[in-house]
C-alpha cells in the first residue's frame, strides 16, 4: 500500500495554495458531505442515527472492534484535490487500520484510482489518526466519479478497538478540522478559477459511539425494558429542558438516547413505552431491530 508521506503531504498542500487563486462565487455556500457508516455486529448495536451502541456488561473482552467506512457525498463532479482524515476522540477508540476501498469495495470513488497501490494514505498512530488523498495533479483536470454517485463507492475504511473499561459516556470518530490537520476538498472549473472548501458541521458529523453498563433503554438496569423506564426518560427532558440536572449517571443518560440522536427527548420516552407495550404482546425483536422495523 502505498503511505502518504510528509514529502506528498508538502506537495499536495503546496497545490491547494497556488491554485486558489480565485474562488468562482457560484460555490461560496457549497461543501459536500463527508459522513461514516458502519454495520451492526454481535459485539454492539447500530442505532437509527448510525451510533454505535456497547453494552459493557454483555461482554468480557477488553476491547470492542468496528469497521467503518468513509463516504463523500459530492454533488458536484469536478474535485481536483479530495483530502480527508479522521480521529478517534479518545486514545480509548483506537484507530488501528486503514482499509483499501479498492480491495474490499471494488473501488474507489474516483475512476483514476483503480489499483490498491494507487491510493495515497496515512496512519499516524500516536495523534490517533488516518488520512486517504486523491489528487489529480495535472493543474487544470479534475477527478471523475467512478459510479452512478459520488458515494457509489468508499472513499475508505479503517478498522478501530474501543476499550470497554473507558468510563460510561459518549464518545466518537471525528473528521478533522483544525490547523493543517483538515479535511480540505478543491474545486476546479473551466476558467481557471478554483473554489476550496472544509468540511465542518452537518457536512462532516461525527461517527458517534455509546458505552454503558446496561442495555438500550433499560435506564434503570434491572435487565428489563419498562414503563418506569419511559417515565425516568421524560423526567430526564424536561430536568433537561429547564436546565436542570437530571440526577443520572453517564451510563443512564447514553441508555436514555434509545434512538442515538446526541440528545435526550420526549421521542425516547415514547420509543421506549412503545416497545415495553411491544414485548407485553409477545414480540421478541431487540429495541434496535423494533426502531428499524418502525422506519
């Protein structure tokens, strides 16, 4: 494979400064979107908002491993320099691989890069981060999309532990933003004129990731699903909603976002009475899978 050194890294940004010369005004408010997906696994639970869920209590390995990949969604087609990297918010979510989308996608998401060794990348293990490049270094050419869509293929993965003794909270997988070290994508167009732009907000958000000592839901761990659990929710939002302090732990407050939204609502309370009203009539799904069922 082959590694995106420092020498690259000068090179690459050397050509985002000489070629932003001028910025066409039409793409002033655009930024395509950068955003994680990852699948669900014995080991955690995939919410509706893509959060990973750990359950600590239901497992007695020292680590918990995920795969996720890396999408760009760009409705424009006419990026000259795509530069994307990622980090774990604690040393705790351990970024230990990238994966080549060429090797296990078919592909990446631009037609020039159709060899493995093609696609520049870096892991820097101890800032805990991976970066991938797809730079087309002919001034004024630009990448081509290589499926239907800009996100019809990865624009790669990479493999993470997350240590399960990290206290009970939330944690993430961040695309970064600061400094040198961001995401950077360059537009070109036919006049010569350039448009560069960093992804940040809704068009860069977070892989979430949950831990807590109890299931989903079951706020107050007795090991079931209950009203009282619903009831304990709806406190909580309006403690929440008035700012004032809910009384519960880290570990209760990650079970209460049954539907992994970063925020704490009526919506949860009422999942929750919902699929306690479910299992009394003799369903059997998980409160993941029931949520699923529902979209």
């Amino acid at each position: 494979m082959k590694k995106l050194t420092a020498l690259f890294t000068s090179a690459v940004i050397a050509a985002c400064t000489m070629t932003s010369f001028a910025a066409n005004a039409q793409g002033q408010d655009y930024s395509p979107r950068l955003y994680f997906k990852t699948e669900k696994s014995d080991e955690y639970d995939v919410l509706p908002s893509g959060k990973i869920y750990i359950n600590t209590s239901s497992t007695d390995a020292s680590e918990v491993s995920f795969n996720a990949n890396v999408y760009i969604d760009d409705k424009w087609d006419n990026a000259g320099i795509v530069f994307v990297k990622w980090q774990g918010s604690d040393k705790g979510i351990k970024i230990t691989e990238f994966l080549n989308p060429v090797e296990y996608a078919g592909g990446s998401p631009y037609a020039e890069f159709e060899k493995a060794e093609d696609i520049s990348w870096s892991h820097n293990k101890e800032e805990n981060f991976i970066g991938v490049a797809y730079v087309c270094m002919i001034f004024n050419q630009t990448l081509t999309f290589k499926g239907e869509k800009s996100d019809s293929y990865p624009l790669g993965g990479f493999k993470a532990n997350v240590d399960t003794s990290l206290p009970a909270g939330n944690y993430s997988v961040n695309f970064m933003n600061e400094d040198t070290q961001k995401c950077d994508i360059l537009y070109r167009f036919e006049d010569n004129s350039t448009y560069e732009v960093y992804p940040v907000g809704n068009y860069a958000k977070p892989l979430p990731i949950g831990i807590s000592d109890r299931m989903l839901g079951d706020v107050d761990g007795t090991g079931k699903h209950e009203a009282f659990d619903a009831s304990t929710v709806l406190a909580a939002y309006a403690d929440l909603s008035a700012s004032k302090d809910t009384g519960l732990s880290d570990a209760q407050l990650v079970a209460s976002d049954v539907d992994g939204d970063g925020v704490i609502t009526a919506a949860d309370a009422s999942m929750i009475l919902s699929y306690y009203t479910y299992l009394n009539g003799g369903g059997k799904l998980s409160i993941v899978d029931y949520q699923a069922e529902l979209v």
